[in-house]
C-alpha cells in the first residue's frame, strides 16, 4: 500500500506533526476520502519503529498530537528508490501512478525518469500480451485485448503527463502554498 | 550487384544502424545527435510524438535522406556518402517501404503493382507476374490479382503495398505508420501479416509509430525525443515491495 511512503514522502518537505500530514495528504491524494487519524499515527508509529522517521516531544503532556516527526536518512532513500520504480503493469493503477506523479513533483525530484521506467515497462507488458494474443486461443485472446486496451490508457496518461509536467509542477506548487 | 552482397561476412554487427545522425530542414531541427541500431531479424518499433524526429530517423536510416551530420550503415557499410545512384539502387534492391497511405498506383491491378519492383529491376515479365501471384494466398488477396488498386479497401490496399514492399526479398523493411489511415482491426491484421512473413522471411523490420498497440508487435521499443533516440529499458528490478499488494501476484502467462 502507498500511504506510509506517501506520507514518508511528505515529511521529507519539513517535519511535520501527525495532523499536518494527515491535512497534507487528504488535500493531494484523498479527493473526498480522508486518512483515518487512527491510521496515520499507526503508520508513523510503524515507520518510527523501522528506523524511518525519527519523534520528538516537542509539547509538554502526553499523547501522539504532542509528537513532531522527521524523516531519517533510511526513511528518504525508501521515498527515492519507491519514486524510481515502475509499478508492475497492470489495469487499474491510476491512483498509483497519479501518486507517484505528484509526490516527486512535490518533492521536485524527476517524475520524468519515474514515467519513462514506467513506460518501459508497460511497452514490455504490452509486447508480452500481443506475442500470447498472437498464438493464443480466441478466448484467451479476449482477456489479452482487455489488458492492452488498459495498459495502453495508462501508456496514453503517461504521455500526456510527461508532456504537462512543467505546467504540473506549477499547479502543484501553488497548491502547496496554499495551505496554511 | 546489390550492396548486401558485396562480401560482408560479418553478421553479428547490426543490420542497420545510425551514428549520432543530425539533420534539419531549413532552421528547424529535426535530429540532434540520433543514434540507433537495429540486429539482423529484429523488428524495431520508432515511438514518439509528432515532430519529435522519428519519421525524418527512419528516412535517413533508409537512404531516402542524407543526414547533415552523422553516419548511416547498411549491413555493415557506410551508405551515407553513397551517389545518388548507388543509394537509389540500395533502395531498390535492399530495401522495402510501407507507408502510412499504400502509395500504390491506382490505374494499375494490384498484380501490376506488386510486380513493380520486380519490373524495375530487370526481372522478366512472366516471373515478375508470376512472384507476384504468389503472394497473394499470403496475404489473403486471392481473387484481387486482376482489380485496380484505386477499387480495394484501405485494409486491403495496404497488404498490396506489403506484398509490393516485400515481393523481392529485401534485407530491410521500412514501415512509416503502416496502420495509419486503418481502423484498429483493419491495422491488427495488417500487422499481423507484418510479423508473419517477416518473421519466416528473416526480414529486419524498422517501423514508425505512435501507436502503442502496434509498437508491440516489435522486439523492441526505441523514443525519439527531441530529435534523439531514448532507449527504453524495461526495469531489470521487479516492482517496489511497496506496490506488491497493489497489484495481485501474476504467473508469466496471462492468467491472473
């Protein structure tokens, strides 16, 4: 699942405390489901655990509102290798793709190195199902043309985005500055 | 004597290839340092977006442009700094051609444009007319032999033209979106045919696209970005650990 490297991903802007990440998030990637505050204090909990982001007390009592958290060098090298690879092409990826998009955008690493490794592998899919479609059965020929007709969607996306990118990363970054 | 049978023994270099190819027109730059190789037997798919330089790479690396800068090589040979002559004659011999519109002859049958080639370079009549014929059961064109181009359809205009760009036997076919002007069943079988006969022919297949569909009927998949070839790798590393429960676990076949 994406969200504690999404939100790994956020934290490598500035550390944040729980609530802003959680603000963060639901405003680039929830479009109108929010992240459970139950989930995003187990998720930093998890990632503290395995070295990945470090919690400060910064406020005096108790309870996981009063933590500030920042990412460790652990935790950065995750988000750069994560952003760097392709997904295993499949149907139905759009809200990972669209992630990975955004975050290196937010994080102004290069989302064209991360569209072009996805391309490739979606060309390689792609080449594989035609060559099974090609001496395959008619029915399985079938489930093959349901594949390509995705993974072509998604290869469409990748060029239209690669070739917005430069307007992407302004939209993003006013975004960003909109948040109080 | 064609350029291919000049002696060339060495076969493990590639069929065709170009060297850092630059090439404009007027002021507008249309290749900037493009460099590709193509093996023998290898279909190559030319991706990009329109104007990124791919059709003026596949008219350098067949001879139809001379480049500005850079070099181009057939079967091991420089051809780029041949005459006019010589090149027109590699074309001719070496090289088939499928382009977007069929460019056959509308007037003529569609034997007629089938043997072309083999009429232009001296074959005689009956065995010209005769090979020609004998691509037809291949190309599923049985009982169009005698009809004018100018009344086939699109799909069937363009398997005259790969039967005409194939007819003679080439080393090398050279396909500017050969599925351009058909809708997408229509191209399917189109390519299809594509990947047949080059296939039992031993045919290099260099072919323009910026459909994805069809790109992946290739070996391999290069981008022309910019007026340069990017080669795009498929990653060596399987997916992040991360993404694995986003996508189900897939055996190498297609079921899921």
């Amino acid at each position: 699942m994406s969200v504690p490297l999404t939100l790994l991903g956020l934290l490598e802007r500035e550390p944040s405390y729980g609530y802003d990440l959680k603000r963060d998030y639901d405003a680039h990637f929830g479009w109108g489901r929010s992240l459970p505050f139950g989930q995003v204090y187990a998720t930093l909990a998890r990632l503290a655990r395995d070295g990945k982001v470090s919690a400060a007390t910064v406020e005096p009592g108790a309870g996981p509102d009063r933590k500030r958290y920042a990412i460790t060098e652990r935790g950065t090298s995750e988000v750069q290798e994560w952003l760097r690879t392709p997904i295993e092409p499949e149907p139905h990826l759009q809200t990972l793709l669209f992630t990975k998009v955004v975050l290196a955008l937010i994080l102004g690493r290069s989302a064209r190195t991360y569209l072009d490794a996805q391309r490739a592998a979606h060309m390689e899919r792609m080449r594989q199902l035609t060559e099974l479609r090609r001496t395959a059965g008619s029915v399985e020929a079938l489930l093959a043309d349901h594949g390509l007709f995705h993974l072509e969607a998604d290869l469409r996306w990748i060029d239209l985005t690669e070739a917005r990118l430069a307007s992407l990363a302004n939209a993003i970054k006013n975004h960003e500055e909109v948040q109080p | 004597m064609s350029i291919s049978t000049l002696g060339s023994e060495d076969s493990a270099g590639p069929m065709v290839e170009g060297r850092s190819l630059v090439k404009s027109f007027g002021r507008t730059p249309a290749l900037n340092g493009a460099s590709v190789a193509v093996a023998p037997g290898e279909m190559l798919a030319v991706m990009g977006p329109s104007g990124s330089g791919k059709s003026t790479l596949l008219h350098c690396l067949a001879g139809i442009f001379t480049p500005d800068a850079g070099e181009v090589f057939f079967d091991g040979r420089r051809t780029d700094r041949l005459g006019e002559t010589r090149r027109s004659e590699m074309r001719r011999r070496d090289f088939g051609f499928v382009f977007q519109f069929g460019q056959l002859v509308p007037e003529l049958t569609v034997e007629d444009n089938i043997a072309l080639p083999l009429l232009l370079d001296g074959t005689a009549r009956r065995q010209a007319y005769a090979s020609a014929r004998s691509w037809l059961p291949r190309l599923g064109l049985d009982d169009l032999g005698p009809r004018r181009t100018g009344e086939v359809s699109g799909g069937e205009a363009q398997r005259v033209a790969l039967a005409r760009a194939l007819v003679h036997h080439p080393k090398v076919l050279f396909a500017d979106e050969p599925t351009g002007s058909l809708d997408s069943l229509t191209g399917e079988q189109v390519m299809e045919l594509v990947v047949t006969l080059t296939r039992a022919e031993g045919t290099t297949v260099v072919m323009v696209t910026h459909e994805a569909r069809v790109a992946a009927y290739a070996n391999r998949m290069v981008l022309v970005r910019d007026g340069q070839v990017t080669v795009a790798q498929p990653p060596a590393a399987p997916s992040h650990p991360a993404d694995a429960s986003a996508t189900r676990r897939r055996p190498p076949s297609l079921a899921r």
